[in-house]
C-alpha cells in the first residue's frame, strides 16, 4: 500500500493532532471492511482524528 502525502494532506490532519505515521498505522491495522479495496493500493489520506481512549485499548490489545 503506497500512501500519498503532499503539504495540503499532512497540514489537514496535523491541525488535529494527528502525525502521518499514525494515520498509516491506523489504515494499515483497520478491520475488514476497512480499507476498501480499490484497482490500485494508493491511498492518499484526507481526515484524520485522535483515537478515543476505548479506540487505543483495542489497538493495544490487538498489537500484542
């Protein structure tokens, strides 16, 4: 999976806190059917928040 970043996507979710490496980590671990499949694996990122608390329990345990 190729992500796209340019200075327009990466000021977007910078003003909510969130860092490009998170945003791809939280496209790389999401659960079917998230990301959707597409003809080609290029994602270009276009929101983005920080994860709720409960959010970051779930990730943890699933990492492990």
């Amino acid at each position: 999976m190729e992500f796209r970043w340019n200075r327009w996507n990466e000021e977007h979710i910078g003003r909510h806190g969130v860092l490009p490496e998170e945003a791809k980590a939280a496209i790389e671990n999401a659960r079917p059917p998230f990301p959707l499949a597409r003809e080609d694996d290029t994602v270009y990122v276009i929101h983005a928040r920080p994860l709720t608390e409960k959010e970051k329990r779930r990730l943890r345990r699933r990492s492990k």
